[in-house]
C-alpha cells in the first residue's frame, strides 16, 4: 500500500514540450473546443493537454497534422489486428463503391447472412442480430436475459466495462470495494443501481456467494473471459467453468462479452478455449475490420424474443446502419481472412504480444523501476497480443483483478494512465492505459523502437520518484 506520487512537475513539463512538438493539433484542438465537447468525440481519445490530430494510416504507424508518423499500439480501440487500413479490406470496399454497392442502408442483402454463417460456426452460437456498437449489443443481450428469465437482477464484474449503457455504468470505476454500488453517470434511474449485483473477477469463490446469495433472482451473469479496459488480464479457467457450473444451477443466462476477445486471440470466440458455451455472445470491435459491427450470437430459443416467434417481445431491432452493407462487407473480408490464416496471424499475434511485454519490463528494470505487464496468456488463453504494463507498488502484488491494478494505493495508476501515455507521446509512440493491442504490421523493429523509447520515459519518470 502507498500513497499516490505526485507528479504534477513532471506532468507540465511534458505538456509544455508537447505543445512544442505537435503545434499544428495543438491549434486543432483549440479550434475544435469552439464545436465539441472537450475537443472531440470519446473522451479516451482526448488525450490531455490535447490528442494528436490524424490525416493518415498505415498498419502500425498513423501520421498527425504536424507530420509525426507515430508508432499506434492503441489499433482502433484494439480492433484493427491487421493494423490500419489493412489493403485486403480497403481494395474490397474500393471495388464495391466502384461498382455501385455500398452505402445503400435499408435493404438486407447476402452479406448479412454470410457473416451470420461465419459467426455462427465460429463462435458455437444458433442465431444472430446485427447492431453497431458493443454497447448496444451488450445492452440488447442484458434485455433479452431479463425477458428470457422474468428475472430483474444482472450481475457483473467490478472494473469491467461493457459499454456505456446503463446496467454497465455501475461497477465500472475503482471505488475502494464502496459498497452499495451506485450508477457512475448522472441521467440514469435511482433503481438501476439496486439491479445490478457487482462481483469480483476470479474470484470463484465470491461468484458461489453471490449466486447463493442472489441466484433465484438473477436473469444473467455478463462477463468478460478476458478483462479488458479493466486491465488485460485473463479469466481463469476455474473461474469461468464455475461461472457456466452456477448460471446452469440457478437457470442464469450466461452472457460472454467478447467485444475485445471475439476473434482476437483465435478465429472466434474465446469461451471455447476454456471449453465453455454461453448463452449469448456480444461481438464487435474485430470483426467489423475497421467498420461500426456489432453482434448479439446465441441461443435461438433466447434470441427469438427479438423475433416474430418470439412476439417481438425484445425491442431490439438492430437500429437505422445495423447490417451496414459497407461494414459487413469489411466484416466478411475481415472474418474470412482470419479464418483462412488463423494458423500464421494468431502464432504471430501471440508472440509479438509476447515481445512487446518482456521489452517495456526489461526497458523500466533497466531504469530502476519495477513493471509488470498485464495481457499474458495462461493454460486456456495460450497466447496473447495485448500488453500493459502494471506498476505494482509491492513486487509480489498479485494481478488477476481490475481492483489490483486499479488501485491507486496497490499501483501506481497515475504513471501507467496518463504520464506513460504523455511522454510516449513525444517518442511519436501511442498508447492508452499504458498500452494496448498488436496487429500483424507490428514488427520486431517496432518493439525495439518502443523498448528504447520505453527506457528514455523510465530515465525521466525515475527523477521524479
Ligand atoms: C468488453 C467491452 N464491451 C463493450 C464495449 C462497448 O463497445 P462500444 O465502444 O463499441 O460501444 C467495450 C468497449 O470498449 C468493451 O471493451
């Protein structure tokens, strides 16, 4: 336990070298404060003192108003695992625009259902409905378990982010285990709160407990088999299979937020590497291949609430761009790929992942200070391309749970969200959280250039410890 550092010195100095470095996104953003909130749209973009502004992209690398071709570990909210603007789907896109096919939203048309018939046999799942964010699709999924069950209660984990929807906008942020758990957004109802029970991550033993506690009421469990923006860390297996165990019990709906995971450690979804079948899936992210696509896959006899046979109980429509033809041919192209080349992206992912991990350690131990990235892999979960690194005040702190590595008094949160992010930023490295996602346009070169750059931060942030 420690209290936070104080590094606001440090902190200006590095704004004022930034605004020296990046003049031209530094005027952008002042123009755009004039029209947007906060300068922009998604506040994780909106880097302080202000974000670099992009004209391009390329693989790993994007380039910004002032010229500076900045290596991006941040991959389009980790979605791009083929890196920006990959030439396989930007050609397919080109071609169909050229022949007339592309924008005319309103229709259905092949593409839907050849994406359907990929994700189907990919992720295990009956049925499928488009929409076009991940957090309507967890929304939707959340809506469809409660009129599934007649149950009001959803449980979650603490730290874990299913989007901004209102039954995941409680338990999101580190409260110090704050009890009762209230909505972290002003606008939603009083009772919301009072719907959502919030659980630990891997912790089966806590899980036990609150099904005991809470089982008969509960219409789904939502969680992620890999903890994303919570802090890239893997379920275990015990503790998933526990959760399937439990959710069959108390007749639970077992929802798997694969918005993150769903094709980006396998050509599919994760849940079947620890040999667990939900009941529904949220997909997004992956599998739009750089366009707005999102998915609920599941059970047919749950999904078909949304349905005619259902009494279209469930008003979940999909929305005005859902089944977007642009998008789903991005998507087709995309899933196709991967499927096709699972045996050389994934081994590839897994070991620049791998790579990326040890060089920002080896690069802060150098320096004198202690990291620990989060995003390994583990017995079901056998490689990853997501890397972030930890700052344990205590060596041996244990990181299996977004409140280890989200404690302030447990990590140092401060260095890894926002100074790490700031000093890279002057080495024309881009990360968010301290880290991010690889894409098969990483190289070897690219790891170097960041464990280099990793080491000249460490030298800097050591003085001010
Ligand atoms: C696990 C998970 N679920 C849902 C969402 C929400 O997705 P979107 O930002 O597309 O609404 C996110 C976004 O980061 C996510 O990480």
């Amino acid at each position: 336990m420690s209290t936070p550092r104080d590094y606001s010195k440090l902190t200006n100095e590095l704004a004022a070298e930034y605004a020296r470095h990046s003049p031209k996104s530094a005027a952008l953003n002042e123009r755009a404060l004039q029209t947007m909130i906060d300068g922009g749209s998604h506040s994780l973009r909106l880097i302080k003192p202000f974000p670099p502004r992009l004209v391009s992209a390329r693989g790993a690398y994007v380039q910004d108003a002032d010229g500076h071709t900045i290596l991006d570990f941040w991959q389009g909210h980790y979605a791009n695992v083929l890196g920006h603007n990959p030439d396989v789907i930007t050609s397919a896109l080109a071609r169909a625009f050229e022949s007339g096919f592309g924008l005319q939203t309103g229709f259905t048309d092949e593409l839907q259902v050849q994406v359907a018939e990929i994700l189907c046999k990919q992720t295990g799942a009956e049925r499928v409905r488009f929409t076009t964010s991940g957090a309507l699709a967890t929304m939707n999924a959340i809506m469809l378990a409660r009129a599934f069950t007649g149950r009001e209660l959803v449980m979650k984990v603490g730290g874990g982010w299913h989007g901004a929807q209102p039954w995941g906008l409680i338990g999101v942020s580190f409260m110090s285990g704050a009890e009762p758990w209230r909505a972290e957004s002003a606008g939603l109802p009083d009772a919301l709160a009072r719907e959502v029970v919030v659980t630990r991550y891997n912790h089966p033993e806590m899980l036990r407990e609150h099904f005991k506690q809470h089982g008969n009421r509960l219409a789904c469990f939502i969680v992620e088999p890999f903890m994303g923006a919570g802090g890239f860390m893997p379920a275990t297996g015990d503790y998933l299979q526990t959760a399937r165990e439990l959710c069959n019990q108390y007749g639970v709906v077992l929802i798997l937020d694969e918005v993150i995971s769903g094709f980006r450690f396998r050509a599919g979804n994760l849940g079947a590497l620890y040999g667990v079948q939900p009941d529904l899936t949220t997909l997004a992210k992956v599998i739009g291949g750089g366009m707005p696509v999102a998915a609920v896959a599941g059970r047919a006899d749950i999904m078909k609430l949304c349905g005619r046979d259902g009494g279209n109980k469930v008003r979940f429509p999909g929305g005005t761009y859902s089944g977007h033809p642009a998008s789903l041919l991005a998507a087709k192209t995309l899933l196709t790929y991967l499927v096709e080349h699972e045996s050389e992206v994934y081994p590839r992912l897994a070991q620049l992942g791998a790579q990326t991990r040890q060089a920002i350690e080896d690069a802060f131990a150098a320096e004198g200070i202690f990291a620990r990235c989060t995003g390994h892999p583990n017995d079901a979960v056998r490689g990853s391309s997501l890397a972030v690194p930890q700052f344990p005040y205590d060596e041996k702190q244990a990181l299996l749970d977004p409140d280890d590595v989200n404690d302030p008094a447990k990590c140092d949160v401060e260095l890894r969200d926002h100074l790490f992010q700031l000093a890279l930023l002057l080495e024309d490295v881009h990360v968010v959280h301290g880290g991010g996602a690889l894409s098969t346009m990483h190289t070897e070169q690219d790891i170097a250039r960041l464990g280099e750059a990793c080491r000249r931060v460490a030298r800097r942030v050591k003085k001010s410890m």
